[in-house]
C-alpha cells in the first residue's frame, strides 16, 4: 500500500514538472523573447561591441543558459536610472545587478552569483540574476549548475577574463594539428609516388610485350587482331583474315569452333575486366560461312593493352595460320596408322632395309621368317627428295 502511494506521488510530481516545462516554453518563444537588462556597459561583463550588440562574459554565461533551456532572449543595456524605472514598473523578465534592495521588492535571486564586479581594493559588487518569475529564476538555476559541472562556464570565463590561457592551449594543438595535417599529406604523396612507379612499371611491360610481338610478327607469318574493348570489336591490325571493317566481339566467337567456344570467350572476358593479362590461343576458327565453311587453324598469344590511366583498352591476337602445317601433321598421323596397320598384318611379312641392306624395321611375320633374301617376293625402292634411292620396301607371302 505504501509503494503504491510512492508511485503515485512520483507520477504527480513527473506530471507537474512537465506542466511546469510546458508552461515556461508557453510564456516565452519567438514573439515573447526573455528580455534581459542590464545596468550601464561593464566590460568585459556586459557591454555594446562596434556592432552595437550586447556582449560580454555574462552575456554569453545567460545566453548558453537559455540555449540548454531552448528559449529565445535579447538583451537591453541601459542607464542605472532607466533600468531603476524598468524594475519598478517590472517590464522586463530578468535583470542583471547587485543590488539586494531588489528582494524587498518581490524579485526573486540566483543562488549563484554570475559574476565579481571588484570596484576598489576592498569592495566587490556581485552580480545575480532577479526576476519576479520563480519558475524561470529556478530552471536557469538548474542548467547553470549543469553548465558549470560540464566545464562550459570555465571556457567562457577563460575567453573573456583570461584570454592568455586560450593562446597558451592553443599553440600546441594548432602545432599538433599542424604536424597530422603535414604527416598524413607525406604518406599519401608517398602512397600516390608508389602507386605511379607501380602504373609506369604495368604500362612499361605492357609496352615491351607489345614490341615482343611485333618483333615475332615480322620474323614469321603472324597476323595481328586487335580488339577495340570500348567498341566491343575486332579489326586487323595486320593481315586480313577478318573483313575491312572488322567483326564484332558477338560474331567472332559465334565462328569459333564450338569445342572451343566457351573457353576462349572467357579468357577474353576476364582480359576485358583485368583480371589476366595475357593468354596462349590454339583454337579452330571459321573464315567462311555457316553454309561454306573456311576452317583456319590459328596459335598463338593474346595480350592486354592498357591506355594512359591504366586500365584495359585493347587485347592484340598475334595469331599464326598454321592450317596447312596441321593439314600435313594429320596426313603425316593418317600415313602412320596405314603404315602400322600393314606392319601389323598377320600374313603378309614386310621390311624396310637401308641401301646397304641393313634391316631398318620389321613386322613380327617377317622376324619369324629371318629376314632370308629367297622368302623375298617383292621389293620396292624408296626414293629421298633428291630422287635417289634411300630405302627398300621388302613384301613377302608368309607360306
């Protein structure tokens, strides 16, 4: 029972302050400001500056109380007997001034005093806030205490009344900050330096490879593809392999043989993004048509040529036709199955013999039979590309 009378008085009480809250922000706003006066200029307490505005330590002290508050104010420095007439008639909502007569008056005080006034060497005036409104004279009470504990009084003190220790905080900071600014520049001039060698390096390797070929180019029977990445299209650079006006990225991989389509499309794909820089082609392409179809069978290298901010521009195909080498290889590999087909016949024994008849190669009949000049049937002279005789071809009738 007694807990819940507690928790009741606590929401009454949650209730009222935020009435209170609610109150103050209802009497002063834009239109209604908190008006401040205070008495005669008192540099550097409070005083006109050559903008004729009010400034001053205890300016900024009621300014920064009003800030934590969220309440508009304005300031009015006025004669002793102008304000005199302005508490009277109480035509203004705070004042700033150490005369204690005020209380008698129904004003209420700060409890802390905004400022010393020292007026001659044993006498100090205090200043203090009065205002008839209790409300407002405790809510700034409150936000000075919090101010003064976060240390923000202190820094507005030491601007106005000690503005030595500023100048001597400050020089080492700025120094600090001097020396981090000078610091971080040297290491991303040192960073961009590193970078810049590393893209000269790139570009200069990029440069003798491309030397390399053409060097290769004149020494044999290459021709020379490049492949424009910003317009996705193949042209000779040398040679004429594919049409004047060259060939799209799309129909020069549609005329690669299919076994070989999906991996050479890749490779060229991952040139275009950067991610390799160069590969070895040996690939089957179609010169003709789909109905007429020109198969050339091209080797050779790809490699990625980068423009002035590095990054990929061209991939050059230095390709060697080598479709009538891989015609003879094949008739050459056709010739040797034929050739081991027969040593291997089972009734037929066969021979080669050199001119000076010593055997150079035989079948297993033939080895069964000894190699004897009278099982000979036949014998074939082989001739050299001079037209002599190099070789001997012996067939023998196994019996």
């Amino acid at each position: 029972m007694k807990q819940r009378y507690i928790f009741a008085t606590l929401i009454m009480l949650a209730t009222v302050i935020q009435t209170a809250a609610q109150t103050l922000k209802d009497r002063y706003n834009k239109n209604n400001p908190v008006t401040i006066v205070c008495e005669n200029e008192n540099p550097p307490y409070e005083f006109l500056n050559d903008k004729s505005t009010s400034a001053g330590f205890n300016i900024d002290v009621i300014k920064a109380v009003m800030a934590e508050l969220d309440l508009p104010c304005t300031f009015k420095i006025l004669s002793k007997e102008i304000v005199k007439s302005y508490i009277d008639a109480g035509n203004a909502d705070l004042f700033l001034s150490g005369d204690f007569t005020l209380k008698k008056k129904g004003y209420y005080m700060s409890e802390d005093v905004i400022s010393y006034n020292q007026l001659s060497s044993d006498s100090i005036l205090e200043t203090r806030i009065w205002s008839k409104d209790r409300q407002l004279i405790d809510q700034m009470d409150d936000q000075y205490a919090r101010l003064k504990l976060r240390g923000d009084i202190a820094n507005i003190k030491d601007r106005w009344l000690h503005p030595e220790k500023l100048n001597t905080e400050t020089t080492p900071l700025a120094m600090l900050t001097i020396l981090t600014i000078v610091v971080i520049a040297v290491i991303f001039y040192m960073m961009s330096l590193v970078a810049n060698m590393h893209a000269k390096r790139i570009h200069r390797k990029s440069n003798e490879l491309t030397r390399m070929m053409y060097k290769a180019l004149h020494m044999g029977s290459y021709d020379i593809l490049k492949f424009d990445i910003a317009h996705n299209r193949f042209y000779n650079q040398y040679g004429n392999i594919l049409p004047e006006k060259g060939m799209s990225f799309e129909e020069f991989i549609k005329r690669t043989d299919s076994g070989q389509r999906a991996e050479f499309a890749q490779k060229m794909h991952m040139m275009k993004d950067g991610q390799i820089k160069h590969f070895e082609l040996d690939k089957r392409w179609n010169k003709g048509t789909e109905d007429a179809p020109e198969y050339l069978t091209l080797q050779g290298h790809a490699i990625l040529e980068l423009d002035k901010k590095e990054r990929p521009a061209y991939i050059i195909n230095a390709v060697n036709d080598v479709t009538k080498d891989a015609e003879i290889k094949q008739s050459a590999n056709d010739l040797k199955n034929k050739y081991n087909v027969l040593l291997n016949n089972p009734y037929v024994a066969m021979a080669f013999y050199d001119v000076k008849g010593n055997i150079i190669d035989q079948n297993s009949l033939m080895m069964k039979l000894g190699n004897t000049t009278e099982a000979v049937k036949h014998m074939q002279p082989l001739y050299d590309a001079r037209g002599e005789i190099a070789s001997y071809f012996v067939i023998t009738e196994a019996s």
